[in-house]
C-alpha cells in the first residue's frame, strides 16, 4: 500500500474540515437566537455540545435540540 503524501491527505481532510465549522456556524448562530429555546433549557449545555461533540454534536443539536416556539 503507498503511503499518502501531505497534499493528499489535506485534499482528504479540507471538505470534512469546512462541513464541520459550516455547521458548527450555523448551530452557534441558530442557538443564539433569542426566540430560540432549546430542550432542557439550558443553552450553554447545548453550546458545548455543538463545540466539543465534532461533526455529531451540530447535527443532534439540529435534530433533537430545539424546541419550535
């Protein structure tokens, strides 16, 4: 098996880097909101997830985190 080199590892990396920050952005901003409320209650809870769970932590937030008003 050939090893990968630098640029082939970063062309792999880069489109999962940029989904990652896109939607931890864009679930940073939803949650900021102030009409937004969120499942227990608690936001900074919410936050840290969006922030330290990855790629994951976005998307539960999405799924399962906000509450329609």
């Amino acid at each position: 098996m050939a090893e990968l080199k630098t640029e082939q590892i970063i062309a792999l990396l880069a489109p999962i880097i940029v989904i990652q920050l896109g939607l931890m952005i864009a679930a940073l901003v939803d949650l900021e909101r102030d009409e937004r409320h969120v499942r227990g209650g608690s936001k900074l809870v919410w936050a840290l997830v969006i922030v330290f769970v990855n790629v994951i932590g976005p998307i539960v937030y999405f799924v399962a985190g906000r509450e329609e008003a």
